[in-house]
C-alpha cells in the first residue's frame, strides 16, 4: 500500500528512503527543516508512524507506563525494551529507529556498552538514548568509542523523577538553566547526535537551539527547537493520569474505541451479530 504524503511528489515505499544518523544532522546543518519524531512499541503503530513520514520513532520506556501498567518509567527492564524494539524495527522503512536505555542499564561505562549493544544487535536500534549529563559522560564516550550512535537527554528525565521531586519544568532558575545548557554543551563535545529537551522553558529551549550544532528535540520545550517528539497514544487521545500541557491531541481515541467496543458488545448481547452474512454456509 502507497501513502501519498504532504508532498505530492513523495510516495511510501517508492521514493523515500531509509533515515540515517547523518541526514538527522542534516536537517540543521544542511537544510534547515524541522525533525519530527514519535514513540511507537509495537509493529502496528509503528508502521503508521512510518508511513505518514515521521523522521524518528523513539521506543520510549515510557513504554511503561502506556502499554505495561507500571507507574514510572524506572520499572522497564532491559528484556522488555528489547521486546518492543525488535517488533518497531520490523515495522519501519522510513524512520530512524532510537530505543531508550531502561533504569539502571548504563549505571557504569561497561554495563552501558553492553546493553547498548543489546539494544542494537537484538533490538535493531538505530541508536540509543540514556538520561543524563556530564553525570554519565563516562558511559556515553564509552558507548560512543564502540561506534554506538547515542541520542541525549536532558531537563525532565523521568528516570530521575523521584529526584526532581515530580514530574516539573526544569531549568526555571538561571543556575538550573546554566546547569542544563552546560551538560548540553558536554553532550555534544561527547559526540550525541542529538539531545531530547523535555519540560524546560521555551526560551532555554531556544538558547539551547542556538547553542549547538547538533539539533534538539522538544517536547515541553517551547517551538524554537531543531524537532519536536510526543508520545503517540496522548497525540490520538488515549487518557491517561498524566496530562501535560504539551500535549496536543489529534484525536480521540480513547471515546472512539470504547464506543466501538460498546456496539460490538451490544450486538453480541442482542444477538446481531454474527449475521447470516458473516457466517458460512
């Protein structure tokens, strides 16, 4: 099947083609076009998300929280992630494929290595993505030096929300924003080819932006940043007991699915359905 994009010129499975690391850093350096990105964890969403053009699917522990019922992201552990990556990956033609690295899997250089690796050979990860700044510079050039390609993440990191005291805006006092700009700056000395900005004030977003070369993605972090990335499920309405004010939802449904499921009930109950139709003879 052939999905006829924005572009009238560009057609699913036809002309586009695989992303790489190296045209994610294009968009800025190059062409100056913005980045789209949106988590998927299984194959169904994530063929969708591949075929309207989305640039980057991140399989995000949030994962968790949406698909697995935990109540933080910190309770993913690395078989699972594994588990999700491996059916995105087989979903995608289009899109670079970043899986994140579970709490607790790159708590030093070599354990950081070694399930990166994981999420790569197992996985089929494109790249990877840890939390954190100049805390875990180790683990990142390490990861880096064994040619794994590592996107950063900085402000809200949900793997630390216990930390931050909830899930607040980061960076709202100069000293934080200093903070966050800094581990940005040492982010991309590292080699990142990009950084996640979550939760921080738009102007630090767009300070941030204007910072580096490499390009940032946003989500909570104002219009001015290189991307934008959100979860897929609160984009199309399903609710949740988090409901940020990023959020912008495309759809509902949540409503849309229940009421389906409703009417398939209903017509089993009453006895219409199946009908002759939708039986055999």
């Amino acid at each position: 099947m052939c999905v006829r994009l924005p572009n009238p010129k560009v057609t699913y499975g036809q002309t586009m083609k695989r992303l790489a690391v190296q045209d994610i850093l294009n968009r800025k350096a190059k062409e100056h076009t913005k980045i789209t990105a949106l988590t998927a964890y299984d194959f169904p969403f994530a063929r969708l998300v591949d075929q309207a053009g989305i640039d980057i699917v991140l399989v995000g522990d949030s994962v968790g929280m949406v698909c697995l019922g935990y109540e933080t992201t910190s309770s993913v552990v690395m078989n699972e992630m594994i588990h999700h990556a491996k059916a995105v990956k087989r979903a995608l033609r289009h899109a670079l494929c970043v899986v994140d690295m579970p709490y607790g899997s790159y708590d030093d250089p070599a354990t950081a290595v070694e399930n990166a690796k994981r999420l790569v050979h197992e996985g089929g990860a494109d790249a990877v993505k840890p939390e954190g700044g100049k805390r875990i510079a180790r683990q990142i050039s390490a990861m880096i030096k064994e040619g794994i390609q590592v996107m950063g993440h900085l402000g809200m990191t949900p793997q630390s929300v216990s930390k931050l005291g909830g899930y607040k805006v980061q960076g709202k006092t100069e000293q934080e924003g200093a903070q966050i700009t800094s581990d940005a700056k040492t982010l991309e000395g590292l080699g990142v080819f990009s950084i996640v900005l979550e939760c921080i004030p738009h102007s630090l977003g767009k300070h941030i932006t204007e910072s580096l070369r490499i390009p940032t993605i946003g989500i909570g972090a104002g219009p001015d940043t290189d991307g934008q990335v959100l979860v897929i499920h609160d984009l199309l309405g399903f609710q949740s007991s988090v409901h940020p004010r990023f959020v912008r939802r495309y759809a509902d449904l949540d409503q849309m699915i229940r009421s389906a499921v409703s009417r398939y009930r209903d017509d089993v109950m009453s006895g219409a359905y199946p009908s002759m139709k939708e039986s055999f003879s």
